[in-house]
C-alpha cells in the first residue's frame, strides 16, 4: 500500500530572561554550579507561592504574534501531573486550556515550493531539572528547573523530514530575530519533539501517532523523522501493528528505540493551577508589544532584494541570521548600494569562512563594518588585488587591524606599473617553455596557467588585467 507521512512539531524554547519562570532565581543555569541557582520555589517545597515572570509573558505574546497567532486577553495556567526525576514537585505548571496564541502559522520554502504550516498553539511553561546519569545512578541539578520554557505545536501539516527541517530552521531564525532565545539545540535552549504517523495516500485517517525525542540538531530531526517513517512502513509491510509510544533517537546508531508508552492528555490530569490567577492580557498593551516587533526574516529578505538587487539565494542567506543581515546593512551605510554585491560576496565566501573555521560569532569578530568597508573601497579603486585582499581580510581577522595598515606594513599596494609588471612576465615566461610552447600552438587556456605564475611571483600585488594585456603582448612579438 502507498503510505504517506505526516509530522508535527512541538519546540520548546528556553526565553531569555534574567529570573525563572515562578521565582527570582537566576535563569543563568549554563554558567553556574549545580544546586546554585534554586530557592524554595523551584525545589518544589510544600507551602510555597509561585509568582508570573512579567518579561516571561511578553516573549511569549511577541513570538505568538510573529506566528500570527491570535492572541486571547484572557490565558491562565495549569498543573499537568507527571512523575519523572527531572519533575521536583511532581507536576509542571504550564497551560493547556487558554494558551497565549492560537491558529497561527508559519510559511516554509521547501523543494522549490511554498507551505504555510499551521501553528496550533503557543504557551507558556517552566522548564525541568537535568538529570545526570553515572553508570548505575543519577544526580540531579535542579539549576534548570523553572527556567521559562515557551512551547510552540505545530499542526501535523508536514510530509516529509526535509519540511520537517525547514520549519525549525524558519522558526529558530525569527525567534533569534525577535531576540527571545538563543535557539541553540546544542545547548537544549531550543529543543523539538516530532510527532510523526503515516496514512494511506489519500485517508484522512492517521493509523498511529508516535513520538520521536532525544534530537539535538538540524540534522538530527532530518536522520529520525526519515528512519521512522521508513520503520513504521517496514513494521506493516512484515504484518506488524504500530501501536502508540515514545521512542527515542540514537544518534550513533541512527535508529530510534521504544522508551515507553505514550500518554495521552488524560494521563496528565490537568486542572487549573490553583496558585496563579487568570493572566488579564490588556489589549493595549497586547498591540504595543505588536509595534516593537523588529522586521522579521522574511520581509527583510524580500526587502534586501528590492533595495539591493541581490538575488533571492543571496539575500536568503545573509538574513538567516539577524546579526548577519545587520552586519550587512552597517557596510553599505557608508558605500553606495551598487557595492551591494560585492559587499555580500566577502561576507559569505572568505568572511563567512573564517567565523565558521574559528566557531566565532559575528558579534565577536575584530573586523568591524567599517574595517570591511575601508577593504571594499581598497580592491574597488584598483589599490589592491582580490587575491591580496584574501590576505588582508584574514590578517584583520585575527589581529583586528585596519586594511589600510596592514597593506603598508606588508608592502600589499597593486603594482600597476606596467614597465615592472613586463620585466616579471618576461621572466615568467623565460621560465615556462612548455605552457608557452602550448599557447603557441593554439592551446588558448593555458594563458590562465601563466597568468596565475605571473600573479604568484607578485605575491597577487600585479594588476590582473594589465598582466593579461602585458603578456598576450609579449607572447605575440615572440611568435
């Protein structure tokens, strides 16, 4: 039988707030020893009050309207009941009956074609302990526990682990945008638990929602949901009954395992947290959080090719990250927006190398945009080769000097004496018999061989088009 898949998402992000979710705690748990960061509250002792993290709130209807959600002025809070170690009071406080956004959505471009992919909900909740594991017992480091965690449910609308991929990379590039979390899945700041069934083409019927855990990156989401969807068709295709539980990803072995039984929402045995009142959203206030938004990726890709004339692929690349798509628009305030092309190309070849090479953030590099520029403008008006500026660049990478310097320091300016750049070309080609002997012979492309010879023995300084001009001169009178 042809079978289908289909995938929804619950991503779970960790807000970037000073405090906790319910207490004052620090919500710094990375940096800190274990058991340091916790009080009463997040230790779950008996008697205690907890207490709504206000900036908690405002992340969460910030990211709600960014997903256009609708965003209700009445939400409130829930205790949902479950037993694990990492869960110190034996229930979480999140929400279940009036989140803080429903019925948005989120546009991906996946294999050339557009999807909106709807957003169920989006809520508000407090994070658990982490649980370290020591061969045959564990600790634990309750740090974590009530650090403000928004999940965002997605409508099971994908079919395939390639969306699947893409809504998460969408959706981490505008809640970085937005600035309320660092979406890094290493770290587990940004985590996703996928729900992933198959259908007969066709049915409206799924046979078995199955939940898939334990994937800490892109890639990882990619490898589970296509094994998984590969191994429920196997399951039935060997006269196999799917049944409903959660498995878990091996990522060494690239298969997911059986953890346990899925529970359905019964088994959390919700009711309203008795602690908290009802949260009174004010409209107004719900409307001034919807002025402060920033331009999110989308439109500033759309923008960056109207205003700047770069191609799609381009402009797509330098917005999936804010603090690229700044550092981009910090160069051109000081050049003209026809360098606009040049600009994004350093930024995304030789730039881009290094602060991946180095695992270097933008925001922490030494070559600032006003270094680039002054580098731009040098290769621009001839000063310096594109070869040398190669150089250059990485030697303001790591020293943080300007352009300018280190060409002086180096002796790096273009030659573009054309009396000096003959004598190195009749040099070169007193010392390349055979190429020479080959363009002779009608062997055209080995002129870029002996240019390259030419341009080497200059340490890149020569000027490209003259060295070309110059040497097709000298092999024609040699001829």
């Amino acid at each position: 039988m042809d079978y289908e898949t289909v995938i929804g998402l619950e991503v779970h992000a960790q807000l970037l707030t000073k405090s906790k979710m319910f207490c004052s705690c620090s919500a710094d748990y990375v940096n800190a020893p274990p058991n340091s960061h916790v009080c009463p509250i997040c230790l779950g002792m008996p008697g205690v009050l907890p207490v709504i993290n206000k900036k908690a709130v405002e992340y969460t209807v910030m990211s709600a309207l960014a997903l256009h959600c609708t965003v209700p002025e009445h939400s409130s809070f829930d205790r949902k009941s479950y037993f694990y170690p990492d869960i110190l009071k034996g229930y979480q406080i999140s929400q279940h009956r009036a989140p803080m956004g429903r019925g948005g959505w989120l546009a991906i471009d996946s294999n050339g074609t557009r999807k909106r992919i709807g957003i169920a909900d989006v809520h508000l909740e407090e994070d658990v302990a982490k649980l370290w594991h020591r061969g045959d017992y564990s600790l634990i480091d309750a740090n974590r526990s009530g650090v403000p965690l928004m999940e965002i449910v997605s409508e099971p609308e994908m079919s395939s682990p390639e969306e699947a991929r893409d809504y998460l990379i969408k959706l981490r590039a505008i809640l970085r945008y937005l600035g309320v979390s660092t979406g890094n899945m290493e770290e587990g700041s940004f985590r996703c638990d996928a729900n992933i069934s198959i259908r007969p083409r066709g049915s409206k019927e799924l046979l078995c929602k199955i939940e898939v855990k334990n994937m800490n990156s892109f890639k990882a989401v990619y490898q589970a949901m296509a094994y998984e969807s590969k191994r429920q068709r196997r399951v039935l295709e060997e006269g196999g009954e799917l049944v409903q539980e959660t498995r878990g990803w091996v990522e060494e072995k690239g298969i997911t395992v059986s953890q346990r039984s899925k529970e359905y929402a019964d088994d959390y045995r919700y009711f309203p947290e008795p602690d908290l009142p009802p949260l009174v959203l004010d409209r107004k206030w719900i409307e001034e959080i919807r002025q402060k938004l920033p331009e999110l990726p989308e439109a500033k890709r759309e923008r960056f090719v109207t205003q700047y004339g770069l191609s799609l692929y381009d402009a797509n690349v330098l917005t999936s990250s804010r603090a690229m798509a700044d550092y981009f628009e910090n160069c051109l305030e000081a050049l003209d927006h026809s360098k606009a092309k040049m600009v994004c190309n350093w930024l995304l070849g030789d730039f881009s190398r290094l602060i991946n090479a180095t695992n270097t953030e933008i925001e922490d590099t030494k070559i600032t945009p006003e270094h680039l520029v002054e580098m731009v403008i040098l290769v621009d008006k001839g000063a310096i080769s594109g070869a040398v500026a190669k150089t250059v660049l990485e030697e303001m990478f790591y020293t943080g000097k300007k352009a300018s310097a280190i060409v002086a320091e180096q002796g790096l300016s273009q030659i573009g004496d054309a009396a000096e750049i003959r004598e190195v070309v009749k040099e070169v080609v007193a010392k390349n018999n055979k190429a020479v002997s080959d363009y002779k012979s009608g062997k055209q492309g080995v002129l870029t061989f002996i240019i390259g010879q030419v341009m080497k023995a200059t340490r890149g300084r020569a000027n490209p088009s003259l060295v070309r001009e110059i040497l097709i001169e000298v092999l024609r009178d040699d001829l």
